[in-house]
C-alpha cells in the first residue's frame, strides 16, 4: 500500500471564525482573512472528511 500524503492548507475556527492558511516559505500557519477572537481556544474544522493519502 503505497500513497501520496497530502496536508492541509487552509484552516477555519468553528467557534470565531478565525481563518488561516499554510505558508509553505514560512513552515506555519498564519492568519487569511479573518483575524477571529485572540483569546479563543481554536476548534479548527476537522470533521474526518479530509483523507491525507491519496491512491
């Protein structure tokens, strides 16, 4: 079983919409569009839909 492993690269809070991408030059996340709450305790939006292998 072999497969290609993808990564996230965009990433939104659940509770403040707190919208962030993945700067690959950097190695981190950082913000996108909206800045969100900076005292909220991020619920990023992983619902087991993303598959990180590919066939």
């Amino acid at each position: 079983m072999s497969g290609t492993l993808r990564t996230p690269t965009k990433r939104v809070c659940e509770l403040c919409d707190r919208a962030e991408k993945w700067d690959t030059d950097g190695g981190s996340w950082v913000v996108d569009t909206t800045p969100g709450n900076v005292y909220c305790i991020h619920e990023w939006d992983i619902n087991g839909t993303f598959v990180p292998f590919e066939e």
